[in-house]
C-alpha cells in the first residue's frame, strides 16, 4: 500500500503518517514543496524512534508518482467526492493519495482522477478531518479489504 501526501504542511500530521506507515508496512511518498524541513523537531517527535522502518521517497510533483506507479490503482481523497473510501475495492498495491491540510488536491488533479476520488462521510457541517486521521481509516479499511491485515499482529501479548 503506497500513502501518497500532496504538499503536506503540519510537521505533526506527517509525522504520525509516518509512525502509521511504519506500522503497517505502507510506504509513504511525500510530494513537494513540503511546509516544513524533514529536520523539523515536531516531525521526528511525532514519529517517534520509528523513522528507521519508514520508505519514505520524495517527488517534486505528484505527476511523478503517478507516472511511476501508472499500473497502480489511484484513490484521490477529497470531500468534493460522491462516493465513500468503504464503496470501493483496494488492492495490495493501491496510491492512497490525500491533499495538503490547508486547501486539499489540486481541482486540475480531482478532475483527472474524478472516477477516483472518494471521500470520509461527515456530517454536512464539518468542512474535513484532520490528515493523519484520515490517512489512518483510509489505510486501515485497505489492509483489511486486501488481506485482512496479513503481516500485521492482531493479537497483543502480555503486559509486562
């Protein structure tokens, strides 16, 4: 699973989709310009001891990963969706691509992709959900649907 982040702006949110890539397994691709420098204190804080079991790769344009993983399959989040991210199917492989905190994907983008897009349901007033939130159901309802979590511990051990 490839987590793709347009123009990400929150040192924060950055950090925890990197501790959840970390986690599970996903690969993480960070597109530029980046609102923050990769030596920002708050993105190695919230991403704890784990950036040693990050992939990480940096693009100057999300047309590069697009071109890159051309045979992937592409799911755009964006509240300007008609469809939810649980209506449709993920493969092990899939681009889960999610926009800068500020102001989303690019419209040029989201009109290319428009078969693509999906969104979270929310209530009508909320305008969206915070990034690291949404990577993190959008990541998780696709590792269930590929292998129901094959590779992942289900099961916690004993506390020590």
């Amino acid at each position: 699973m490839h987590i793709v982040l347009v123009e990400p702006e929150i040192p924060g949110n950055t950090g925890n989709i990197a501790r959840l890539c970390a986690a599970t397994g996903c690969h993480l691709h960070l597109v530029r310009p980046l609102g923050f420098s990769v030596d920002d204190k708050y993105l190695k804080r919230a991403g704890l001891d784990y950036w040693h079991l990050v992939d990480i790769h940096y693009y100057d344009s999300v047309y590069e990963v697009l071109e890159k993983y051309k045979s992937n399959s592409k799911f755009l989040l964006t509240t300007k969706a008609h469809k939810s991210y649980a209506d449709v199917r993920y493969d092990a492989d899939s681009l889960l691509i999610f926009g800068k905190e500020t102001a989303g994907l690019p419209e040029k983008l989201r009109q290319e992709y428009a078969d693509s897009c999906v969104r979270i349901p929310m209530i009508e007033e909320a305008r969206s959900l915070n990034l690291s939130n949404s990577v993190a159901i959008v990541a998780y309802e696709a590792l269930r649907q590929v292998d129901n979590f094959a590779g992942l511990t289900l099961y916690g051990g004993e506390y020590k």
